[in-house]
C-alpha cells in the first residue's frame, strides 16, 4: 500500500492550481522550509511522484568570477531536485539525509539552469516498504544552451525518525 506524506499531499493539493500559481506556490513554501533554497531563488517546475524539475536564474547573487552560476549553485540545484523527489516518497515518520555527492564540472554554463530528477517505481517502492535505506537519485542538469555542463550523482539515505532520537 502507497504511504502518502505530507510533502506528497501538499503537491496533490496544488495539482488544479495553474502551473504559474503552483511553481510560485511550491518555491515559496519550500524556500521556508530550506531557507538557502529560497535565497538562491529556485523555481519548481514540475513536481511529481517520480520526477521534480527545477530552475535556477543566473542572476547576480549565484553568480561566479565569469558572471556564470556558480559551482556550488550548481550543486545546490542538483541537490534540491533529488532531495524534493526522495521526500516526496519516504513516510512521514522517516527523514531524508543527503549522504554524498558527486559533481563533475565539463565546461562553463550558459545563462540559466534546469535539474531534472527521477525516480524508478523499485526506488518508490522500496522507499515506502523499508524505514531504511538508500538511494542514487538520477539527475540531469542543462544550461540555457541544451547542454549538459554538470554531471551529477546524489546519494541520498532515509530513516526512521525514531532512530535519530536514540
């Protein structure tokens, strides 16, 4: 049986709102929750059980030396995605860690940024049924040109917040 969090049925409850409105809604509301997320300015796109899409502006706060986003902007953004895909998906009595990640820069970025992250119906399932685990979260990061100039992997783990309080 599919457990549903809170996370999962606020998404739910702004799925009729128009997309403008659910996107201002979701950055909104996340960007309280992680304050950093909301001070970069990340935008959800899409937001599904199996799949967050999410955008990042290159504007003058994110940044680098040559006026690209910066790295760990980058990073952040990949982090966001996947890290919003796997709560969606762990019980409300369970609690999502990033447990490592691997970035590889290729070239420099162009402009703005997207993060696309998925997940397989085994990692959902297996998210639901185990109250620990683990997971490679699969992202794919563009810049404005189409191109992929970040390569990313994130590791993310889940517990039973009852194990946290021992």
């Amino acid at each position: 049986m599919t457990q549903t969090n809170r996370l999962a049925k606020l998404v739910k409850a702004t799925s009729r709102f128009p997309k403008g409105v659910r996107s201002t809604l979701w950055s909104k509301a996340f960007g309280r929750v992680v304050p950093m997320v909301g001070t970069a300015g990340i935008k959800y796109i899409e937001v599904s059980h199996n799949t967050v899409i999410v955008e990042l502006k290159n504007h003058r706060g994110m940044q680098n030396h040559i006026n690209q986003l910066h790295a760990v902007a980058m990073a952040l953004l990949a982090e966001t995605a996947t890290g919003f895909v796997t709560g969606m998906n762990v019980p409300d009595t369970s609690i999502v860690l990033i447990k490592s990640m691997k970035i590889d820069y290729k070239r420099p970025s162009k402009g703005d940024m997207r993060a696309v992250a998925t997940l397989t119906d085994a990692q959902i399932q297996e998210m639901q049924s185990t109250d620990k685990g683990e997971t490679l979260v699969s992202v794919v990061l563009t810049d404005e040109s189409g191109q992929e100039p970040v390569q990313a992997e994130m590791l993310w783990a889940w517990v039973s917040k009852s194990r946290l309080k021992k």
